[in-house]
C-alpha cells in the first residue's frame, strides 16, 4: 500500500536519530596494569602435575584454592597437588589433570589418561600482557566495560540514575474536571513507566498551553537529563511546544513518525537537556514513551541499543486500513495475542486491559500471523 505520508520519518530512523545524537558515557584509554592472568592458572578442577610421568602415581602433596599462594608447593618427580579452578600453578606442574580423570587412594593419585603440558592451564598473559590496550579512549561504558576496569583497579565512574521529569500540557487538566475537563492521568502513567526502567523520576504539575509559561519549565528545567511532556505537539492553536523549543534554539531530532497512534512524536535537545515532546492521547503517550524512553535511557548509561519487542501470534484477524503501521491492543492468552477492541488513540480503559501491543503493518494481519508486539508494562 502507498504512503499518503511521505514525509513521516519511520520509526525506526526515528528511534536510531534520537541513539546518534546522545552522549554515552565513555572511558579513557585503558591499559593492562599487569599480565592477565598474572601466572598461571587452573582451569578445572583436579590435580596439578608434571605431565612427562605419564600415568604413574603421584604422592598429594596439598591442596591450592583460589588466591593461595602458589609457592607453597614444589612438584617434583612423584608428586602433585590438589588444585581448584582458578587456582595459581605450582613450581614444577605443567598440566592439570581434572578429578573425573584420576584414581585417589588416600595421599595417592593416579592419573587415567596420559597429560600433555598445558592441558587446562590458563597460561600467563593469555588474555592480555602488561601494558596492552584493552579498550582505547573514548569506548562507551557498559556494564562489561565497568568490570574490566575494576579488573585493572581503576576508579569507577558513579552509575547514577538517570534523572527524568515528567510534565504533561494542556488548559484542559485540573484536579476536579467539569464534563469538558479531564484529569492528568498520563503524568502518572508516565512517570510509573519511566521508573519502571530504571530512571529516577520527579512528576511535576501540569502545564498550561501558555508558550511564556512553556518555554520558562524548559529555560530552567532542574537537575534533571530528560523531560518527558505530553500534549502540545499536534496542529492546534495551543500546541506550542514546538514553537517554543525552536524560539530556545533547541535542535531538532525529529517531529512526526510514520506511526498509529503516536504521529506526533517530538523529540529535541535543549543544551543537555533531552525533550520527548508525547501526544497527548494517552494511549499514544504511553506507546512513543516506551519506544524511545528506553532507548534514551541506554545510550546515556552506557547500556546496549534496547529491542523491546517480542513475537508470538495473532488469535485472531486485524483489520487496518491505513498507511501507518497500528500498534494495536491485545491480551496475551496462554502465549498468543489476542485482540481488544481498541476505540482509538484516546481509549485508556483498553489500555489498562491489555497485556500488548502488537504491530500492525498497513492492509492488517489475519489469524495465525506472527507479529512483534510491545508488552505492557
């Protein structure tokens, strides 16, 4: 099917701009401060001899644990020693023989294959010699990154939360709606969302589609990285973020995804500062936030690109005529998707009943297709 919206930026390019344009933590240069590992080592368990003796028995001399000091033992002809993984190799040892291989009888080992040197032996400076760079200057953090560092002893940047403040817009939200008002109900939808990933979250007051009012929340947004609004993107009269974010001199990531619901989607940087600018339609909000808030939150920490999909299949048709992709409400029963009977974008109550989301390519999916879907969280 043709696209009526050629210039609706895809999802997935949207979602890759908003990876490029965020700092990750990075790391300078990082050298090995000694060989690793620095002697070497067991690799399983079993005993520690001298592997041109062949199968004839062995006196036990000891046992080596990990972090023991190796010269405690000496392996000289008839001898050898209980060693544990990771465990240091004695003087004089030059292959492990592993416990499902020997024959003990009291302080006597035999061995019941014949060992060549170096079997199960982690040599020293295998994986790396004193000096060698381990990762150049600049390399993201992550959480593999961090212990390698901890490996060299090397201070570890703080892993703090990623702080982020949840705002929706709008004359329309007051605490005690008339017929023609509503409630907030994305900013706590929102802000439970974003915690739920992991961010440290502030839920502040609702904003009033007023663009002096706008633009002084983003001018001193806090001690905060990311500020995830909702409302104030569209084509009304009082949508003004996008407006207001230009006026600042925010840049501009992208505005508008070829997506249903969540056409919208705003998302700009304010110096530091990230802005999501959501829909305001509930169920749109929550489907753009948990697309790109995970995505943000990754890359700021270091983490890998997220996927956040998962695959099953449809327990029934679904219908769509559009030319967007339908990420399309459902409940997970006993493993397939089965759909609900969504009312649009503005439908919270099928929101809260569903487990899914699935994605819906323009023509729609029949019974049986296997579709990838978003998990309700």
């Amino acid at each position: 099917m043709s696209c009526d919206h050629p210039d609706l930026l895809p999802l997935e390019e949207a979602l890759q701009r908003l990876w490029e344009a965020l700092p990750a933590p990075a790391l300078a240069e990082l050298r090995a401060e000694r060989d690793d590992p620095a002697t070497a080592r067991a690799s399983m368990d079993g005993v520690a001899l001298r592997s041109a003796e062949g199968s004839a028995p062995r006196r036990l001399l000891g046992t080596l644990f990990a972090g023991d000091d190796p010269a405690a033992f000496t392996v000289l002809p008839g001898t050898a020693v209980r060693i544990m993984t990771g465990a240091a190799l004695p003087k004089g040892a030059d292959a492990i023989v592993p416990v499902e291989q020997l024959d003990v009888e009291g302080d006597s080992v035999r061995p019941l294959i014949l060992a060549e040197a170096g079997d199960h032996v982690r040599p020293q400076g295998v994986q790396a010699r004193a000096g060698d760079l381990l990762l150049p200057g600049g390399t993201p953090l992550n959480a593999a990154r961090r212990a390698l560092m901890a490996q060299e002893g090397r201070a570890l940047p703080l892993g703090a939360r990623i702080r982020v403040a949840v705002a929706s817009t709008g004359n329309e939200l007051v605490a005690h709606p008339a017929p023609y008002q509503i409630r907030d109900s994305n900013g706590p939808m929102l802000a439970a969302l974003a915690q739920a990933l992991g961010a440290e979250v502030e839920l502040r007051p609702s904003l009033p589609d007023d663009p002096p009012t706008l633009a002084h929340a983003l001018r001193e947004p806090g001690n905060i990285r990311i500020l995830l609004t909702s409302g104030g993107v569209s084509m009304g009269e009082h949508d003004h973020l996008p407006a207001v974010l230009k006026d600042l001199g925010a840049t501009l990531l992208f505005h508008k995804i070829r997506l249903k619901p969540g056409k919208p989607m705003l998302a700009a940087l304010l110096g530091d500062l990230l802005v999501l600018g959501l829909p305001g339609n509930p169920v749109s909000a929550y489907i753009n936030a948990q697309l790109f808030l995970p995505v943000a939150l990754a890359r700021l920490e270091g983490r890998a690109f997220p996927d956040p999909w998962r695959r099953t299949r449809l327990d029934a048709p679904v219908k769509h005529k559009g030319d967007r992709p339908l990420l399309h409400p459902c409940r997970l029963v006993e493993g397939r998707l089965e759909p609900l009977h969504g009312k649009g974008s503005a439908d919270l109550v099928t929101l809260a009943q569903a487990d899914a989301c699935a994605w819906i390519e323009p023509g729609g999916a029949q019974e049986g297709a296997k579709v990838r879907y978003l998990p309700v969280v």
